[in-house]
C-alpha cells in the first residue's frame, strides 16, 4: 500500500508562534498535526521573495535552476510573465517527479502550480490565475481615504 503525505504551507506563518498557541488550546487543528505528523520551519532561498520561496518548496531546486528570482520572470525574449504563473518555473515540481514514477500528486491552492505544461492530475490555485489579472498601481488610478465618520476608539 503506497502511503499518503500531505504538504501544508502558509507564507509568512511563523512556526514558533503557531507552536505556542497550538500548545495553549488556541489552535487545536494545528495542536493535532503537530501530535500525529511533523511540523517544520524552512529556511528561505534567496532572493527572499514570496514566488522564489514556493518555486523553491515545489522543485526542491536552488533559484538559479527554477529561475524565479522576483515578482515577474522572463519565459520568452521581450515576454514577461507573473512569477506565480507556472511558466515562469523551469525545474520539475514535485507532484511531476510522482506522477512519472506512477504516483498520484496533486497541488491545491499552490502558487505557481497553474499554467502549460505537465500539471499535477488535480491541479487548483486561486492565487493570479492568468486569466485574473492581478490590479497594479499602474491600471488602476488611486482612490483618495475618505475621512471616518467617528474617531476610532482604543482598545
């Protein structure tokens, strides 16, 4: 029987933090995959920006072989594209590495994961799906902050 493993990630969540109020009661979700699996905190790789660091995570690869190296990648002469697009990742993730051992991997809500190219069998992201464009400063005008009807109050 194959075994089973789920990979969770949250950028930006601080794994001692989540330590402490898993341990308080606060988190009993996380307390659980704490007790029944095992809980990591990565190291990131540099450049140290959010689309380098889950190109890293999926390929296990260093910057220079997956390519993504900040906030857009060029894939073609003259063309552009967001790094969380799939296309911008040149190294083999890992749910591709499964799937061509005979494996079922999939990848649900993963940055990077959409897009051509061998996908997982089930492949779901809601982060800049291309045909999404993501709003800029530069499509859009800024809108002024209306003023607040009442002072806010202190904690």
């Amino acid at each position: 029987m194959t075994r089973k493993i789920a990979l969770f990630g949250m950028d930006g969540f601080i794994t001692p933090m989540m330590r402490f109020f898993a341990a308080e009661g606060s988190l009993p979700t996380f307390s659980r995959m704490i007790d029944e699996g095992t809980v990591n905190q990565t190291l990131p790789s540099f450049p140290v920006w959010t689309p380098t660091n889950w190109a890293t995570l999926s390929t296990g690869a260093h910057t220079g072989t997956h390519d993504v190296t900040t906030w857009s990648t060029e894939i073609a002469p003259g063309v552009s594209v967001d790094s969380f697009d799939g296309r911008a990742n040149k190294a083999e993730r890992i749910w591709n590495a499964l799937e061509k051992a005979g494996l079922k991997g999939a990848a649900l809500h993963y940055p990077g994961a959409h897009r051509p190219g061998p996908r997982p069998a089930l492949s779901s992201t809601a982060l800049a799906i291309p045909a999404t464009p993501r709003p800029t400063s530069r499509s859009r005008p800024a809108r002024p902050i209306p003023p607040r009807a009442k002072p806010l109050r202190p904690w």
